[in-house]
C-alpha cells in the first residue's frame, strides 16, 4: 500500500508545510493548554470573604487594586496574542515564498489532465516522438525538480499527494503550474481533492519516485510502441480489441487504435492499478472492469462489453502483453 | 423582534389550519427527492431481435401488428442525458444537427422513414441507411445504442417530460431578439475596442 500521509514528507515542499504545521499545532496546543487551565483554576477558586461577612456570602465589590492589576493580565494576554498571530503570519508568508521557489532550469515538465474520473499523464517534450503519455501512474526522478501544468477537460479536480506538496486545482480551459521534488525514493499516493461528481472518491494515482537511472529505463519503455502479440491468443485478442468498440476511446500505440476518450493503453499492463487506483491491475480485475465497470464504478464512462467468452479469453491475453 | 415572535406562536397556537397546510406541502417537496435513481446498470432490450425488425407497414398478404419494444433507458434520466453527450460525440450532430436536421432528416419532428419504435431507431444506427446514414456497428457497443435511441427518441417528446434532458452541456444561444433591450447607438467614436488595428 502506497503511503499518503502530509505527516511524512518526502520532498523539501511537503517538509516546509509540515514545519510550518508542526510550529501551529504546538503554539495553538500550548494556548489551549493554558487557557483551559485559566479556566479550571477559576472555576476551582472560591472568592476570598469580605472582613465583618459570613463566609458564604461572595463580595462582589471591585477592589481598586485588584481591579489595576487584572487590566495588566488582560492586556498582556492580548499582547501575546497579537505577537503570537504575527509571528505566524510572518512564517507562513515566508513558507508560502519558499515554496515557490523551486524554480531551475533542469526540471522535468508534466503535464496532467483531470478527466472525470481517471488522470492523463504526458511527458513534454520538444520532439514529439520522445512524449510518453501514460495515466494515472506518475514516474519521476528523486532529487530533480518536476513542474507539474495542470488542467482540465470536464470539471474542477484537485491534485494532491500529500507526501510531496500541498493541493492545486485543475481548471477547464486554464493552465495551472506546481512544482515539487521527491528527495527519498518511494510510492506515494496521490487523490483528487476537490469533489468532482460520482466516482470522485474512485480518482486516485500514485507517484513513483525513483532514481534518474531507474527512471529513465521507465521512460524509454514507455516510449516504445505497444508489444506485437507472440502467440495466437495474442493475435487473435488485438483482433479482437481493433474490431470492438475499444478503439473508439482507446489508444495502442503502434496499432490503428488512436482515440484519446479513455487511458492510454499502450503499456496497461506495466501499470499497477486499473480504473484510477480503484482495483489492483490483475487478470481477473482486468475482465471485470472490461465487461461491467458499471458494477465496480458506476457512472464512469466505460460501457459494459458482452464478449464471447473466447474473445474475452484472448482480449485479456493481449492487454496482459502490454507490458 | 422578540414581541413579533412571540404573536406569531400565539397566533398560531391551537389552530391546526396555520400549521397543518404549510407542513404538508413541506413533506410533499420530498416526495421529489426521489424523483428518480440513476440507474447504471439498467438492462436494455436484447438486440438480437432487432436485426429482423421490420421497418413498414405495407406487406404483402394479411396485416400484421407491428411490434412495440420497450427500451428500459427511456425511464432513465441518466440514460437519456448519457445518450444526448454520445449524440454530440459520435457527431449525429454533423449531419443531423440539434434535431433540425441538413444533412440528414430532422429528428425533432415525428415523421420517421425508417419506423418510430425503439428497435426500428436502434437498428438504424447499427445498420446504417441510403443516401448517407453510415453503419455504427463495432463503433458503439448495443448499450451505447440503446442510449442514443432513447435520446433520439425525447427529441420529438417520445419520452416523458422529468427524463427528457432539461439543457445542454455547451453554451446556449443569446437570448431571443424580441427580449432584447434598446440601446442607444453611440454617436462618435465609432470604432468599437474589438475592431481596432493592433497596436
């Protein structure tokens, strides 16, 4: 299980906002403290009784020197306040500034496209046939700066692994930018963030960090067209596959199936998950999802496919070859 | 503000028809919540049938019924506004516009060349028709169809009135012109911001 948690930072963004974090919750923590045990000691405090009165009777007069020497406790308290606030203001504008800062020229640009309710992932590059496009599984190198342009096609979503920065909204026709860097290796996961309709909850990807070597063997895999089916059941399955419906959403690259509706399926079976981090990629995942994904996420877009249970057979055997 | 509360609940006290009335017409507004369930996973017709199906009338000998199929997406809010984004997708509008038609005959009245009933309009798309109505087989799958058939179908009001969709995903027209309110045509300056030479 891939980890998601802002209290595990991996990357220099998510350690500023959890200092920051972690200074709020002691200060604020420390003020409650106090102030509840202000409140409990007078609560426990019984009132001292006027001279010449029974010991019951609570002497409400105001007391000129108790009176003076209250107004200070007040005023230092607010004091305190207002300094508390401004120390906080101060170090949040400096953490929002730091965090904005990761600006270099050797990074690595991603571009993300939020589809209601999977993840387009491209790798820019400036000659076309070196762009990788992929979904919902970001790889990137650890210890290099990636801008990731966010934005699109439906709705607003959010993009937020909580292991390596704060959120940032995809908008529909506008080209949001975050920057962030992941200094330890590891498999974060990642979520939609802002409510995007039925399946919003099913809309996860997971990043994996990985060093540049690592990263790059990733990359030029992905690069390469589809797999050529090895066997008949292969054969028959990118049949199959070219002749349904598939090809109206679906791209295999290196096959005549080039609509850009639903995932690239070019290396599915590299991926970990299937649906947006709904199901483990397995084969019998795979069927399920290929003849009612309306059972395991209603409303997605995928149509339920009646195969031939021989077609289904084959169909599964070539997706499985993509690696 | 104390004392206008305090008449109102005096008022009200002990008289059933301050309270009975407003209340039930509260309860019945929930009735609407239910309006419908989205259905997903709601099976349509099988389409086996439908490549027998018979698209007129005229025959020869005695006069046969025509048959009456039931698309259960024709109930289906959903389905029927799932069928309007495929309408747009798979490019109907290209020929067939917004239901008024062009290319291709109109949709939005309700005179059909090739049959009005579900499995008629369902076999149109798969099949494919003279004089330009391509063949959607192995394009769309049979649910797909039976969505677009059932849009097709609300085009011309065939479906009821709270699943028909009520508007569109794409920006709609400006308002008609006989709502439209009487500027003052300005007098000097005539070249408008837009129609300026770029500086």
């Amino acid at each position: 299980m891939p980890s998601q948690s802002a209290l595990h930072p991996a990357g220099p963004q998510a350690g500023r906002i959890i200092s920051l974090w972690w200074m709020m919750f002691y200060v604020t923590g420390a003020v409650f403290l106090i102030v509840m045990a202000f409140l409990v000691a007078a609560l426990a405090r019984r009132r001292r009784p006027y001279a010449g009165e029974a010991a019951d009777v609570p002497d409400v007069r105001p007391e000129a020197a108790r009176e003076r020497r209250m107004s200070h406790v007040v005023l230092t308290g607010v004091g305190l306040t207002v300094v508390i606030l401004f120390v906080f203001l101060i170090r949040s504008y400096v953490t929002g500034r730091a965090l904005d800062s990761l600006h270099e020229q050797d990074h690595l640009t991603v571009k993300v496209v939020g589809h209601q309710w999977w993840w387009e992932v491209s790798y820019d590059n400036s000659t076309a046939a070196y762009t990788v496009t992929t979904a919902n599984e970001i790889h990137i190198p650890t210890g290099r700066p990636v801008l990731f342009k966010l934005t699109s096609t439906d709705v607003i979503h959010s993009f937020w692994v909580p292991n390596l920065h704060g959120k940032m909204d995809l908008v529909p026709g506008h080209e949001n930018v975050t920057w962030l860097k992941a200094d330890q290796e590891g498999t974060y996961r990642g979520q939609c963030a802002e409510f995007c309709g039925h399946q919003h909850a099913h809309m996860a990807f997971t990043v994996v960090a990985e060093p540049y070597d690592k990263f790059k063997a990733w990359y030029d895999a992905q690069l390469k067209p589809a797999a050529e089916p090895v066997n008949p059941s292969q054969a028959q399955g990118r049949q199959v596959f070219l002749s349904s419906p598939c090809v109206m959403c679906h791209t295999i690259r290196g096959t005549d199936a080039g609509s850009r509706v639903g995932p690239d399926l070019t290396h599915v079976a590299s991926r970990g998950t299937l649906a947006a981090g709904t199901l483990e990629n397995t084969r019998g995942h795979l069927g399920g999802w290929v003849v009612d994904s309306q059972k395991i996420k209603p409303g997605n877009r995928m149509p339920p496919n009646n195969l031939e249970p021989a077609d289904l057979q084959a169909l599964l055997d070539y997706l499985q070859s993509l690696k | 503000m104390k004392h206008l509360l305090r008449n109102i609940v005096d008022a009200v006290r002990g008289r059933p028809a301050f309270i009975l009335p407003p209340s039930a017409f509260i309860l019945l507004l929930f009735a609407s919540c239910m309006r419908e369930e989205r259905g997903f996973r709601v099976s349509p017709p099988p389409s086996g049938r439908v490549q027998t199906v018979r698209l007129t009338e005229l025959q020869p000998g005695p006069a046969q019924p025509m048959e009456v199929t039931q698309n259960a997406y024709e109930q289906n809010a959903y389905a029927v506004s799932e069928g309007k984004r495929l309408y747009e997708q798979m490019n109907c509008v290209g020929c067939h516009f917004h239901g008024g038609g062009g290319i291709g005959p109109p949709l939005m009245d309700a005179r059909w060349i090739y049959g009005s009933d579900p499995s008629q309009i369902f076999s149109t798309i798969v099949q494919g028709r003279p004089n330009g109505m391509p063949s959607f087989r192995n394009k769309l799958n049979d649910d797909q169809v039976w969505k677009i058939t059932a849009y097709v179908r609300s085009l011309s009001g065939q479906v009821e009135k709270d699943v028909a969709p009520s508007r569109s995903d794409d920006m709609s027209g400006p308002p008609p012109e006989s709502s439209t309110e009487k500027k003052p045509p300005v007098k000097s300056g005539g070249i408008p911001k837009s129609a300026e030479m770029p500086k």
